[in-house]
C-alpha cells in the first residue's frame, strides 16, 4: 500500500467525498479543495504528491489552477490530472497546454482511476 497524498479540487462536495472514499479504499491520503484558489492554497499548504482537478469551477477554473501551480517552481514536476465530464480535444490540449498530466472523464471508474494515478505517480 502506498501512502501518497493526493489533493483533489471539485466544487461538487458529492464527487470529493466519492474520491476520497475510491482512493483512500486504494490506500492514499485524501484532502480536498471546492474551487481553484482553495486549491492553490492548500498545494502550498500540503505539498501533495498529485493533484487531481475538475475544470469546471467557480473563482478559478481547472485551467488557471493547472497554470497557477505550474508556475510555482516547487510543482513543475507533480503531476496533474483532469478529471471532467469535458472531453472535447479542444479542452484537453487546452489542459495539456496548461501542464496538465492526463485526462480522466467522468463518471469515472475506480480501477481506472488508481491505474492512471499509479502511471504518473509511481
């Protein structure tokens, strides 16, 4: 079991809690996020191995969060999946554009999910 921590930003409360249950049922540590900014402090605060984000979200959206914390030289390297019920290829080369890591669609998949994560952080 690893214990990698994990931040994830959503503005749904119901789909936060439905990642920290899929996740931590996968053996890592969950914190959470309700839009952008939220999101960008609590990077700074926590330090987190991965940072799952949604892209739609008030205050800052998953696309300015995904530039934010690529701007800060401590995260260049931490990857970031999208998770959104988005899917054009517009947005994701957007997202990519940005820094993002990869793309998950939701509703997502549990089994899928730790799978990707595993991928870009081993």
């Amino acid at each position: 079991m690893t214990s990698k921590l994990i931040l994830t930003v959503d503005d749904s409360a119901s789909m936060r809690m439905l990642l920290k249950v899929s996740l931590t049922a996968q053996g890592y540590r969950i914190e959470g996020a309700d839009d952008g900014q939220h999101g960008l402090t609590r990077m700074q605060e926590l330090n987190p191995d991965l940072l799952i984000t949604d892209i739609n979200m008030p205050h800052m959206d998953g696309f300015e969060l995904i530039e934010a914390v690529r701007g800060l030289s401590q995260f260049r390297g931490t990857p970031i999946l999208v998770l959104s019920t988005e899917f054009s290829e517009e947005k994701k080369a957007r997202a990519r554009g940005a820094g993002a890591t990869g793309w998950i669609t939701k509703p997502f998949d549990a089994e899928k999910l730790g799978a990707a994560i595993r991928r870009v952080c081993p």
